[in-house]
C-alpha cells in the first residue's frame, strides 16, 4: 500500500470519528462547531507532519538511490577500463609476437 493511501485512509478515518464524537456528544450548538473547529485545526497539523516525514522518507531514499547509481556507475567504469586495458596488453603481446617473427 502507497504511503499516500495510507495517509488518506488515516485522515479520512480520524475525521469520520471526530465527526461522529462530536455530533454524538450532548452539547451546544457553539460548542459542538468549536470542537469541530478544533479538531480540523488538529487535523491539518497531523497532515502537515505525516507530509513532512513523506517529504523526509522521499529525500532518504532519493539520497540512496543517487549514491548507489554513483556507486554503479564508477563500477562500470572501473571494469570497462580494465577490459580496455587488457585488451591493449594482448593487442601489445600480439603485436610484438608478429614484429619478432
């Protein structure tokens, strides 16, 4: 499951049961529309953290991602210059085995 998923069913959750509370509870009209008001204020904090730790795990996993393609890639130069330099020691071999006869 995406963690945007995740974060939507959760949001939508913990509004459905605020809701629910509130509108449940033996209060005043005002008092009723204060708390929702404060529950959706609550609400907006927990999205704005959940979107910050996203925000964070992105970051993360974009940093690992860009050191292990760097990784590869210095790999693969590596081993393309040492087949490069192998082939020019044989062709070098070669080449003097064919000068000597």
């Amino acid at each position: 499951m995406s963690l945007t998923k995740i974060i939507i069913a959760a949001t939508s959750g913990l509004a459905a049961g605020v809701v629910i509370g509130l509108l449940a509870a033996p209060q005043s009209g005002a008092e009723t529309r204060q708390q929702i008001a404060d529950g959706v204020e609550d609400l907006k904090k927990k999205i704005v953290d959940l979107k910050d730790q996203a925000m964070g795990k992105a970051k993360e996993y974009g940093e690992e991602a860009m050191t292990e393609a760097e990784n590869l890639k210095n790999n693969a130069k590596e081993k393309a210059q040492n087949f490069i330099d192998r082939a020019k020691s044989q062709n070098h071999a070669i080449t003097s085995d064919l000068a000597s006869n």
